[in-house]
C-alpha cells in the first residue's frame, strides 16, 4: 500500500487508477449481514437464555465479539441510513421511519465503488427511495411480507414464492455464484426482514419449542416506578398491546401458497385450541403472550441462523471465506419481554445496543471480545479502512480495525451520544437524547423536560432514576456537560438538515407556463370567451368552463420547487384562477367567500390556507408564493398581504394538467366540483421559483 501511495502522489491521476485496479484482488471482500429486530439477548454467543444460534456463533467464535455495540436512533430506517452514512440522523435527514432516505448525498456504497469496489444489497433495504452506490440491488419493498416478497430492482419487480429468508439467502447465493465479477472486491450487503414484528416462522420451524417453556426475563412484570412518565405512558407491553395479529390469533394468510396454508394452519390450529381452553387472564395471560411471541420470535431467527450457515459454507467451498470479511449485526436490539416490552426505541440498553460479530481471517484473532463502546456510526468508517479508501472528513465515527487488531486504542471515545425522534408514533416513546458513559446513563425526554440517571454498575437493568438523588448531584452535572460537549462534537443544535429546502434553494426562475388569452396555443385553449381585459385580452368564464389546460410533462414538474401562480382577475363570484394536480399531489389557487385561496396536496393530504379579501366586479393582481423555505405566502396588487404556513414541497409529479378557470380532472382543492371560475381572468402565470420586486411590480402594474 505505501508503495502505491507514493506512485499516487508522485505520477497522478492515470497511473494511480491502474495500480489501483492491479491491486484491487488482494483488498478483502465484506460481506456486511444484518437482520432486523435481532435481540442479542438472543444469540447464544452472547449467553442466550433461551435459544442457540450454532451458526452466528461461528462467526464470534472465528472472530471477534463486541460487547457494547450502540447504535445511534434505535429504529430501523434510521439505523440504516446512519450505516450508509456514517453520520447522526440530524445530518442524514432521516430521522424516523416513513422519512424518505436522500440518495443523492454521499453513502459508504458509493465510495467503495469509486475505490473499485463491486457493491450489491440483497434483502431488506426500508428506506423509500431506490439504493445509490450499488451495482446491484434487489430489495424488499417497504418492510416486506414473511412469504412469497415481490422484490424490487432496477429492472422491476420480482415475484418470488418461498419464505422470506430463505429467499433472500438464495438471491445472495446466486449473486455471489453468478454475478461476482472477479477482478473486483466486493461490498456485499445481505440483510433479512426478520425478526422483525409480526414475527412469522418459516415453514421448517412452526413447532419448534412447542412443549417447552422460554424462561422469563427478571423485569417482565416492571410497574415503571422509578422512572419518569415516559416508561409508564409507552405503548409497547407485552400484556396489553400484542394485537391478535401479532399472537397469530387472526387470519395470516394473505399470499400464502396452498401448501404454506396447510402447514401453518396444522401448527397454529393446535396452538390456538389449547389457548382457548385454558381461559387465561391478568399475570397468567401475560406469561402466555410472552411465550407464544418469544417462541415466534426464536423461531424467525432459528431461519436466519440457518440461512447465514449457507452462506458461511458457500464462503468455504468457493475459498473466498480467506478472504471475505464477516459482519453480522442488527439495525437495533430488542426487548425479549425485558420492562413488559417489545419493540425497541429507548436509550435502555436492551435496545440501544445491538449484536456486532466480526470475522476476519487472519487478521482477526479467533474468540476474541471488547467492551470498547462502538457505535453503527463507525461501520461506514470501518469499511473504507478495510478497502483502504480515504472516510471523508464529514463522516462522525472511527474505523473499528483498529480494535479488531487489538490495538492500543487509548484515544477511544469513553461516551456514547444518542437521539431518537419519533414522537408522536407507533408506541409512543417520548423524543429523547443523551449520554451513555462506561458507568451512568442520562437521559433527557426534552419535550416534556424530564430527566433521568442511572447507575448501570448498581442497577444494570436500569429500574431506578437516581437523578434526584443529592448523592448522585455531582455526576448529573458533570454528565450533562458531557451531553452539551458532544451535542456540539457531532452538530446537534436540534436542526435536521432539510435535503427537499437545499434543492428548492437551487431552483433558478424559470417561466412554467403563460396564458396571454389574446394568442393563445389553440391546443391550450378551451372553453369561455374573448373579451377586452384591463390591459389586453381576458377570458370570461361562467363557472361551467375551462379556460385551458396544459398536459403535464418535464416543464411543469412542481417536485420540490417554489413556485408562484397568479394574474389579473375580476371576480363575479368564486371559482378557481389555477390548479395543477388532483387528489394525490398538486396545488389550487382559488377565490371561495371573496377570499383568495390556496390548496396544497402533498402525497393525498390536503392543505388549504385562507388569504386576503379580493373585491367582486374589479380587477386585482393576485398570486400565492411557495418560497425556497417552503413557506406559502399571498401577494395582491404586488404586495404581501394575509397570513403565511410551512408546509414544505410538493415530492413528486402529479399525474394530472394545469388548468386554468377550473380544476380539472381529479380535485386538489378543498371543493366538489371543478369549481368554475366565475369573472375574468387575464395574463396567468406560473413560474417555478420566486420573482423579484421587480419583476413582481412589472406583472402587477397596469
Ligand atoms: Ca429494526
């Protein structure tokens, strides 16, 4: 390597690109696993009480073991794109699932293929918008079902039939066997959709653990006492929110094969008749809730387990096990019933650590463990070390190699921050932040202003806020030092950076289309009549018409863009001036009660903000203004006038035409009908982008 730096910097460019590509066979493969929802607690590696994961554990016992792996957000979508990234939620701007993940910003995966790298994703990806950076992908589509996923890629939809899993592991086999290009390392990421909720088995593992009892975890039955009212106003208890869907007491059975069905209806059938007998309540119900989701659980890993022993054993029958990187992880942990719960979310520890195993042969020494504090922030980093690539400066983690070498790592972060954001939500846990050091834990639920302190030497299953406690007076303030400290370390001032405004930021003006009813395209034109206007020729409508329509097309794509729509109107009642869109997306300038109006769809939700007051029978310059922040605003006769809202952009393109004088097709507008515009209509316009003082008073000024 220092020979092919020295040839870098001395020759250049060209030179430096052909050693790199001589090289390239000797710098490992990674093969980066990771499931969803995966418990620690539940891999026999980590001293599972209630399952073995024979296969995972090979991988820990080949390699290392990291016993404080922290993540971040503890939820899924934002786990991944902090992977991707190497940087917090708040600069990746996705901070809570349903976000959509901004491609176009840099990722791991795209630095590895500049660095030669052949990169592929196969399973579960979640983030909304397609993969960037890989060569190959063929993904699930949203979260995905246990049976028979349609699975997505660049060239369309695949259906598969078979359990998930197995699915999933056959599609990275056959990469690996048939797509591998062999002059290359690759960057393979393999990632299941289980165990995540609702926690279907495969059809190999439907009885498993039948006639044995799952031992309990020590806090089933927590009653939240030392803790703030965040933990006691959750919604994730094993004994009261489980649906019937989750326990496997409903109908399952949506796209399964005949064959799926029978074996499924056979194990369930028998399950559930001896739940029916046994007239269950209070503690009891709730112990039976716990078996049947754990045992559901289990057995959704007992398929992964299996499934990454495939793989394993294709990585030695091909030899590339030499030298391919193994990483098995999780995008968060799991409570197993730990606190009464299910789900993830929380700074608690069950659910801000997650499994991290590393195998790497030769380099890694066999069985090996730490306790350094390492984050999934670090992945991205630890990628690019291995690759030998250049992390940007702007990524926020550190390359684990060194720790995988067992390097004397003194500098090594001795804090850990977290921020989770989705409040309100599924479950609702409260936002919070804070700080996690080698003894305490603070946490600060910001919006309702409550702190908690734990003591994880005393109180490792954190039952017990000791924030209050004078004892503990000193290391609450220290500790929220800490907090501000690396609130600054990594960016966070609150602000989540806003991809969609940077865009809008970057739209020039540009002129989307004109109505100038004296010349107007016979194509465009429609219905109303030509009259004499206030400068030159308008259209008089009488709420049965449209004056005109413009399919939509490149030109009038609205997609993250501030825009302005207006003209000359004389009012003879209501109607609508211009409307581009329908129900799903779009956007409406309208006069409803001698109001002027403005609608926004932003995929189907409708909002409509109510502006200034525009005299009947004369003629007024009217626009609204969505600008570049994303905030809609009224000009009449070119000034500001009436109040103003946030609502962001529009995200995509809407299907349906500009028309003007009515809304045609699919409604955006908070109306019935195509609302007919009532009056005249003159010299419309609709530009992408904000006009100036100038260019404002021009159009506005007779
Ligand atoms: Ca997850």
């Amino acid at each position: 390597m220092f020979y092919l730096k020295v040839a870098c910097i001395a020759v250049g460019g060209l030179l430096c690109a052909l050693r790199s590509a001589e090289a390239a066979d000797e710098r490992p493969n990674i093969l980066f696993i990771m499931s969803d929802d995966h418990a620690y607690q539940a891999m026999s590696c980590y001293g599972s009480r209630v399952n073995e994961t024979p296969n995972l554990d090979r991988i820990a016992q080949e390699g290392m073991r990291f016993d404080r792996c922290f993540v971040t957000n503890s939820i899924c979508g934002p786990a991944r794109a902090v992977i991707l990234t190497g940087k917090y939620s708040h600069l990746n701007g996705f901070v809570r699932n349903g976000n959509r993940f901004n491609g176009a910003q840099q990722n791991v995966a795209k630095l590895l293929q500049q660095a030669g790298y052949q990169t592929a994703v196969i399973g579960k990806w979640h983030l909304g918008s397609d993969p960037t950076g890989f060569d190959d992908w063929h993904i699930l589509v949203g979260q995905g079902p246990y049976y028979n996923p349609p699975m997505k890629t660049p060239g369309g939809i695949v259906q598969h039939t078979g359990y998930t899993t197995d699915v999933i592991t056959d599609e990275t086999l056959g990469w690996l066997q048939e797509k591998r290009d062999e002059s290359q390392p690759f960057f393979l990421v393999y990632q299941h959709k289980a165990p995540h909720r609702n926690w279907q088995p495969g059809p190999k593992y439907l009885n498993k653990y039948d006639n044995i009892q799952i031992p309990e975890p020590a806090t089933l039955f927590d009653d939240y006492a030392g803790r703030g009212s965040a933990a006691k106003s959750q919604e994730m208890t094993i004994a009261r929110h489980l649906n019937p869907h989750d326990l496997k007491l409903t109908d399952q059975r949506a796209s399964f094969t005949e064959e799926q069905l029978a074996a499924w209806q056979q194990a369930y059938g028998e399950k559930n008749k001896t739940f029916e007998s046994a007239g269950l309540e209070g503690d009891a119900l709730t112990r039976w809730k716990y078996q049947r989701f754990v045992k559901d659980y289990l057995r959704c890993i007992d398929s992964v387990d299996e499934n990454v022993g495939r793989v394993l054993d294709y990585l030695d029958e091909s030899g590339l096990a030499e030298n391919t990187i193994v990483i098995y992880t999780s995008d968060q942990g799991w409570y197993l019933g730990e606190h009464g719960w299910y789900d993830k979310r929380w700074m608690y520890e069950e659910s801000f650590r997650t499994p991290l195993i590393v195998r790497w042969p030769g380099k890694v020494a066999a069985g090996t463990s730490t306790d350094k504090m390492v984050m999934n922030l670090d992945f991205a980093e630890t990628f690019l070390d291995i690759a030998g690539a250049e992390v940007p400066k702007d990524m926020q983690g550190h390359s684990l190699v060194p720790i995988l070498r067992e390097e004397q790592t003194p500098e090594w972060r001795r804090s850990v921050y977290y921020h989770y954001y989705e409040f309100p939500g599924p479950h609702a846990v409260q936002k919070h932040y804070g700080v996690r050091t080698e003894r305490y834990k603070l946490i600060r639920f910001y919006e309702i202003d409550e702190w908690e302190l734990f003591d994880l030497e005393k109180d490792p299953h954190e039952l017990r806020s000791v924030y209050t406690d004078p004892a503990y007076a000193k290391i609450a303030t220290d500790l929220k030092q800490e907090l501000e400290r690396l609130r600054d370390q990594y960016q966070d001032d609150g602000q989540i950076v806003d991809f969609e405004a940077q865009r809008a930021k970057q739209v020039k003006l540009q002129l989307a289309a004109a109505f100038d009813f004296g010349a107007l395209d016979a194509a465009v034109r429609k219905q109303g009549t030509i009259v004499d206007g206030w400068q030159g020729k308008a259209v008089r409508l009488d709420g049965k018409q449209t004056a005109a329509i413009v399919p939509t097309g490149e030109k009038l794509d609205p997609t993250y863009k501030p825009l302005t729509v207006g003209g000359w109107i004389y009012p003879a009642g209501d109607g609508v001036i211009a409307a581009q869109g329908g129900a799903g997306l779009g956007y409406s300038l309208f006069v409803h009660d001698d109001t002027l109006q403005f609608s926004m769809r932003q995929q189907g939700q409708l909002r409509t903000l109510s502006g200034p007051r525009i005299p009947q029978r004369d003629w007024s310059h009217v626009a609204a203004v969505l600008d570049a922040e994303g905030v809609v605003s009224f000009r009449v006769n070119g000034q500001a006038e009436g109040p103003s809202a946030a609502w962001g952009f529009i995200p995509s393109r809407p299907a349906d035409n500009l028309s003007i004088g009515a809304d045609s097709g699919s409604l955006v507008g908070p109306y019935e009908t195509p609302a007919g515009f009532h009056g005249l209509l003159e010299d419309i316009r609709v530009y992408w982008g904000v006009l100036d003082a100038a260019s404002l008073r021009e159009w506005s000024t007779p």
